[in-house]
C-alpha cells in the first residue's frame, strides 16, 4: 500500500488552514485522544481480568464491544477539532458546550475527574482563542461555502457511519452472546433437550444433543404467512382506492388516512387487549393461528397500505395516459400498468409489514402461545384449529430471556453469570435476524429482478 498519497494529501490539508486555528483544532484533537483512555483502560482490566479460554469468546467480544461504546465520545470530540481545523464557527459553539458538559461531569463524579477536567480545560481554551480571535478581527467573519460544505458532508458521513455501526455492533453482540448454543443442530433440530440447556448456562460442556429451535421458526412463518395472506390484499386494494380512485380532496378519504395513521401509530398492547377481548373471551376461541393472525394483521396493514399507495403515486402519470390512449379502463390501467410498475416498492411495504409480525411478541402471548407451548401439532391440519396453540420464536426469545436458568455463580472462573444465562435467548435472537436478513436478500433480489424487467434489460 502506498502511504505517499495520503500523507500528501493531509500536508496539503494543514498548509491551507490559519495558525490560529491549527492551535484550536490541536487541542481539541488532543482531547479527543484523552477520551479514549477511559475505554482502553476497561479494554485492558477486561483482558487481564479473563483467563484465555475459547469458552469465554463471548465474554471477549462483551468486553471490546463495551468499550468502543466508552470511545464513541472521541467521535464527537474529534468531529469538533475538524471544524476548528475548517475554521468554522460552529467549532468555538460546540467547544463552549462541550467544556461545560466535561466541568459539570469532572465535578460530579470523582472517578471521572482525572479525563473529564483535561478535557474541559483543553475545549474551554480552544473556544477562548477562537473568541479572542474573533475580537481581535473586529467581528467573527462568516464562514465560506466551502467550508460549510466541508462541514455538511462530514456530518452525513458520520451519521451514515453511525446508523451502519449501530446496527452492526447490535447484530455482532447479539451473535456473541449466543456462541453458546450457535451450532447448525440449533437451526436444523425441531426440539431442545432442556437438560443440556442448563449444563450450558452453568457453563459445563453438554454430554448429549443439545436440540434446536426449527419448531419455533416453522411456528412463527407460518403465523407471518397468514398474517400476510390477509393484509396484502387488503392493504394493496385500499393503495389502489386511495392513490387511482378516490378523490384528493375528499372528507372521506382525509378521514380514511387519519384512521390508517392512527392504526399504524397504536401500541402493540392495545392491540394484544383488542384481539384477546374479541377472539378469546368474545368468540371463546383459545390461542390458535387465526386470532394471531387477524391480529398481527391489523399491525402490518397500515405499512402495506401507505408505502403501496405512495409507490403507485410515483408512478409517472404519462404511463396512465398511455393505457388510457389504447383504449384501457381504469381498473385495467390500474391492475396491469400502474401495480406492475409500482411493485418494487409494494413489496418493500410488505417486507416492512413481515417485520412487524415477525418480531411481535406480546400479541402472540394474548392470541397464539404461552412460554410452555415446545412444539408443532402430531399432525399438520391441527395448526388450523381454534384450540391450538403453536410454538412462537419471539415468545420463546422473551420465555429465554424473562426466565434465566441460571441468576448464581458459573462453573467456569472468571464468566459472567449474566452472559450465559441469557446465551439461549440471544441463540434465538440471531436465528430471527438470520430469517429477517434472509427475507430481505430475497425481497432485495425480487426488486431488482422486477426493476430490470420493466426497464427492458
């Protein structure tokens, strides 16, 4: 790799910028690199607390996740001493702020004294010089475009970098924590053997086939297939009534939207009270696949309804004039010109619908399961039975997590009790992001399949 170019490249950045504020800008930096002693050091006691073993791969990753979490103050620190590089003004604001938030935490809190006070000392010089300046010139000078532009684009990179990390860092820590019980017997056997759950979450080696969670998921997909076979075609056909038939100024449809808006903004647990009250105590059915199912529906229909809608209003309307031009009707132009090229972003809407159901929870405990429910009916057509309840993946992640097997000491030394008592949870939870992630790679590629189609390529 050739390291020339980039060195080039920051020397010319440093001989552009005034001495004044290369001085402010350096003392933020320094700042910044103080700020990061705090999670270094935990990274450090971490390691040296632990005793090397492959078991404790969890507890590793727990310890380097946490402190990169201590580091993530450095960010906004190093962020400031750009902008007082640039010479910006928002620089000298963001220093005055960020000196009384470091004095305020240096005082209240001792063991944080020793890294917030140099902080604070160091940001309240930097905004002093740059006011000194300021006066010294007369009046603070406005900043150029081109340094606003600098500054806009650091801000939405590190704010795509930020969304990215924070998903990736939840998705690694959630792997991590459930290495204990991540094998493929995990996602492929349909039953756990409880037992050897517990030898695992009092951190010994299982002695016979630990099982798996597939019963759960095939629970759960058929649940969200149902749900989606009674949303879709709801949800599409009222897209279609709002965005092609109805008119814009409409009291009814204003009405409709305000209904559809407050359905989508409704807590899940009026829903779970909504769906026991009518299905279990109204129509005494008990926890079964269709009171589940109409429930969850109700959750997954404003998404279908209000992302198929708005793709159907960004099809050009030249497309409509077109049909209409070859003497189509409405509902025709509608249902084979106007859906058709509108259904990369309908199936969007129902991926964001299938997330909903997928990763509710306590709808399921009042309409389709309990925590005790381990496995699939002896025969497939009992699932459609009012009486039946199915086993859940998402119920069985809140069982895992709500009821831990193990709250004392572990067998293993230095392990941390709270880690593996919550392991099996944290297994399913990554089988439920691996079904998530999967549908989405397939909704993705079925979009770009319809994309290319349309466009003739």
């Amino acid at each position: 790799m050739n390291l020339r170019s980039p060195l080039t490249q920051l020397i010319k950045f440093f001989r552009k910028k005034e001495k004044g504020n290369l001085v402010t800008g350096t003392l933020l930096f320094i700042s910044a690199f103080i700020s990061l002693i705090p999670g270094a050091l935990h990274f450090i006691n971490g390691l040296n607390s632990l005793t090397f073993s492959i078991i404790l791969i969890g507890d590793y990753g727990s310890i380097v996740l946490f402190s990169l979490v201590m580091m993530l103050a450095s960010l906004f620190l190093f962020s400031i001493a750009y902008l007082l590089w640039e010479g910006h003004s928002l620089g000298w604001k963001l220093s005055i702020a960020t000196c009384g938030v470091t004095a305020l935490i240096a005082v209240t809190s001792s063991t944080s004294m020793y890294f917030a006070l140099p902080i604070a000392i160091l940001s309240g010089s930097a905004a002093t010089l740059e006011i000194l300046k300021g006066k010294k010139l007369g009046k603070q000078k406005n900043d150029s475009p081109e340094v606003t532009e600098n500054v806009v684009k650091l801000g939405l990179r590190l704010s795509a970098v930020m969304s990215v990390g924070i998903v990736v860092a939840m998705i690694i820590f959630v792997v991590i924590v459930g290495l204990p019980f991540l094998n493929l017997q995990f996602f492929t056997s349909m039953n756990l053997n409880f037992q050897q759950v517990s030898r695992i979450c009092w951190g010994l080696k299982p002695d016979a086939q630990v099982g798996g969670v597939l019963s759960y998921v095939i629970g759960s997909m058929i649940l969200v297939t149902f749900c989606e076979f009674i949303a879709v075609p709801i949800g599409v056909g009222a897209a279609i009534y709002l965005a092609e038939y109805s008119p814009s100024q409409s009291k009814v449809v204003s009405t409709l939207r305000l209904f559809i808006e407050t359905l989508a903004g409704s807590p899940s647990v009026v829903i779970a009270i909504i769906g026991f009250a009518i299905f279990t105590i109204t129509l005494k059915w008990d926890q079964c696949l269709w009171a589940a199912a109409i429930s969850l529906s109700f959750m997954a229909l404003p998404w279908n309804i209000r992302i198929a809608e708005e793709a159907m209003k960004s099809v050009p309307r030249s497309y409509r004039e077109a049909s209409f031009a070859l003497g189509a009707t409405q509902w025709q132009t509608a249902r084979q010109v106007t859906l058709y090229a509108a259904m990369p972003g309908i199936i969007t809407g129902i991926l964001l619908g299938i997330g909903v159901a997928l990763g509710e929870t306590l709808v399921l405990l009042s309409t389709y399961t309990s925590v005790n429910v381990y496995g699939l009916p002896a025969h497939w057509w009992s699932i459609f039975n009012i009486r039946q309840p199915l086993p859940s993946l998402t119920v069985f992640i809140w069982g895992a997590g709500g009821n831990s097997v193990v709250m004392g000491n572990i067998g293993i030394p230095g392990a941390d009790p709270i880690f593996y008592s919550y392991s099996l949870a944290f297994a399913a939870a990554t089988v439920l992001l691996t079904i998530y992630l999967a549908l989405c790679i397939g909704a993705l590629l079925l979009r770009n399949y319809l994309n290319k189609r349309m466009i003739g390529s």
